[in-house]
C-alpha cells in the first residue's frame, strides 16, 4: 500500500486538468528564459539606440553631454531587461529616466522602452503594482517637464508632447501587461489549487485506508483471540480428559465456537469482498456478554456475570460492551489459566455504564497492553467512554470502562462502526 501511495502522488500533474499547451515557439520560449531575456535585452538595446536622441532636425541641439548620457541611460535600461522578472520596476525606473533625459530634445518622442518595462511591472510584478509605477512615472515626467517649462529649458508644446508620447506609449504597454500578468497569475492559482486538490485526495484515501485496515485488524484480533482462546482450552481439555462423554462434549463446544468464529469472519470481511457494494462494513448484531462468559464456562473456566440496572444504549455501545468483556475473558483465560474467578460486572447507572471484568492469580504481563487493548481504547474513544487496565492490587487483573450514556438531545440513529 506504501508502494502504491508513493507512486501515485509522485506524477500529480498527470491528474490536473491543464489548459491547452502552448505552440512550439513558446514553449521554446519557456524553457529557454535565458535566452528569452538576452533576445529581449538586445531588442530594447537596439530600441535605445536608435531613439535616445532627437527624432527630428528642428529645435537646438542640446550638447554632446546630454547625448552621451541618454546613451548610457539608454544602455543601462536594455541591460537591466535582464532583471525584469525579479525586480521589473528597475527596467521601468531607468526607463523613466531616460523619457526625463529626452526632454532636453524637443522633438523627442516617447521611449519604446517604456512599453517594455511597463508590461514587465504588470505581467512580473502585479495590476496594482503597474498602476502606481504608471502614476508616478507620469507623474515625475509632467512634473520635470513643468519645472523644465518654468525655467525656460523646454517649451510648454514640446513639454505637453513629451509628456502625451510617454503616457500614451507606456498606458498600452500596462494594458498589455495587465492582460497577460491576470491571466498568467489565474492559471497559476488554478493549476496550484489543482496541485493541492490532488494532494489532499491522495492523502484522504491513504487517511482512509489507514482507518480501514486498524478497524479490520482490530476486528479480527478480536474475533480470533477469543475463539481461538475458547477452542484452544477446550480441545486441552478433552485432551486430558479419560472420560469419553465429557472429551465428546468438549469437541463439540470446540466445533460450534469455531462456526460462530466463521459466521462472524465472513460477515466482518464482507468489505473486503471485490464487486459487492452492498457488503456490511460491521458485523449485523452486538457481541452478546452472556455469550462470551458461556464460552468461557464450557472452556471450563469459573467466569461469571453480573447485570444491574438498564439502559437504552446506542448499536456502537452495545457492541463496545460485548467487545470490553469479550477482550478482558480472553486475556484471563490467556494470562490466569489457575484463576479461580473471572467476574464480569455491568452496572447501568442514569448518567453512565461500567463495565469490569477482574480476575485473580494474573501471571505478570506488559502494562501497555497488546492489541486487543488497543482497539478497546480506540473503541472507547469513538463513542466518548474511558478505559483503564492493569493489576488490582491484589495479585489479580482488572479491565474498567465507562461508557457515557447517551443525551436525550442526541441524534437518536447510532453511528455506524464505519462512520467513526
């Protein structure tokens, strides 16, 4: 089951609804995002290059230096495409810088770069993101461009369209980005939530499985324990036995133990049987107290039992019961096979049922209990109840369980043994 677990939640993907693959040209593009961004980074080099100057030949020329910054600008805003998956607002901010350094050409128009940069702060970085950078880059070229205009450096028409080509140029370059980066980031949401709905499925039936294979093995444990404890002892005793009626006798309680053991077997592993859906998940009917100690009486041991009281208890607690005086008969013929009384006590009180099973002359045995001490604990915790086992005190062995009775507010139809 381990095998099979690990395998299937390996190739997840495989599981998810994907969206229709790309073409051949982008997924090249996806699996290769170095050399994505290096072509992008020598497009926009060649951009800058070409248009970090006059576009025109009328207006003053404003000096080699301003050139020779442009260019470097220019330069340095192509190379930083490199980054712009990890930090986008640095392409976009030397962007803007070179759009601030362009005022100085009056028939410059609106960087290309800025188309670049914006759509890498929409799609790499966020919607929100893109509107703020596009405001306070255009904020900071209309402000520079004022400042320009008020000085005399610049023009009031050469200034307004500077401004204009640059809005202009970077707002498609948002709407773009914006529209790409949303869907972009909705896939990724989907195909994650997928992700996670496969996970959790896998982990759900594993979960289940778990509960599954402790209820069967806890079932079994106590099916087979007691009727294997009972036939065992019994077929002891007509092995010891000269007397032929009384051998008779006991081999016959031997044979109908282990019919009962059978019926009950089959109807438990009911689930396990393939093409049946409507196979019992729980044996049809409780284990009878009175049953158990009978056995235990063929077997020829002194177990008795004592009923005070009643209660309307619910399937689960009924059956808890039987299962409490079933383990604790069977541990005291297993470990005090010389006892001299094994007696089962049930008291049904108003707010709660106990239920003892004790017996003396108990041979030394591990406090933490086996299995079936296990499953009564778990048996216990399903419906609310307390389990507690170990010596007496005096030499013998006690098993005490508490079962709450039910509320008169509760739901009056009884959990199921597999609904819990």
């Amino acid at each position: 089951m381990a095998r099979r677990s690990s395998s299937a939640s390996a190739p997840a993907d495989a599981e998810l609804l994907l969206p229709r693959p790309p073409g051949v040209i982008r997924q090249f593009w996806a699996r290769h995002p170095l050399f994505t961004d290096i072509v992008v980074a020598l497009i926009g080099l060649a951009i800058a290059v070409t248009t970090a100057g006059p576009v025109g030949t009328d207006g003053a020329d404003p000096g080699a230096p301003v050139h020779i910054v442009s260019m470097v600008i220019a330069i340095a805003a192509a190379a930083s495409l490199l980054l712009r998956r990890r930090w986008p607002l640095v392409p976009y901010a030397l962007a803007v810088l070179l759009q601030l350094v362009m005022l100085a050409y009056p028939s410059a128009a609106g960087s290309p770069l800025l188309i670049l940069s914006m759509y890498a702060v929409a799609v790499y970085g966020s919607s929100r993101l893109c509107w703020i950078a596009y405001g306070v880059g255009m904020g900071a070229i209309a402000l520079v461009g004022a400042l320009s205009v008020l000085v005399g450096a610049v023009e009031l028409q050469a200034a307004l369209n500077a401004l204009l080509a640059a809005a202009v140029v970077a707002l498609v370059g948002a709407l773009v980005g914006i529209n790409i980066g949303n869907r972009k980031r909705y896939l990724e949401a989907v195909i994650d939530r997928s992700r996670q709905l496969v996970v959790e499925r896998d982990q759900q039936a594993q979960l289940a499985a778990a509960d599954e294979r402790a209820r069967i093995a806890r079932e079994m444990h106590d099916v087979v324990s007691h009727s294997l404890t009972v036939i065992v002892a019994l077929a002891e005793g007509a092995a010891a036995t000269p007397d032929v009626d009384r051998a008779r006798g006991a081999m016959e309680a031997a044979a109908g133990t282990a019919r009962e053991a059978l019926t009950e077997m089959r109807t438990m592993l009911g689930v396990l049987r393939d093409g049946d859906v409507d196979a019992p998940l729980a044996p049809l009917a409780p284990v009878s107290p009175y049953d158990v100690v009978a056995a235990a009486q063929r077997a020829g041991y002194p177990a008795t039992l004592v009923v005070t009281g009643a209660a309307e208890l619910s399937d689960a607690a009924q059956y808890a019961i039987g299962r409490i005086v079933q383990e604790g008969v069977t541990n005291a013929m297993r470990h005090a096979p010389a006892a001299t009384a094994i007696r089962v006590v049930i008291e049904h009180g108003m707010d709660t049922t106990t239920v003892t099973v004790r017996n003396d002359r108990a041979e030394p045995a591990d406090t933490r209990g086996g299995f079936g001490l296990r499953g009564i604990a778990e048996r216990m915790a399903h419906i609310g109840g307390t389990l507690s086992a170990g010596p007496d005190g005096a030499g013998g062995w006690e098993l005490t369980a508490s079962i709450p009775a039910p509320s008169p507010d509760a739901d009056p139809t009884p959990p199921r043994e597999d609904d819990r």
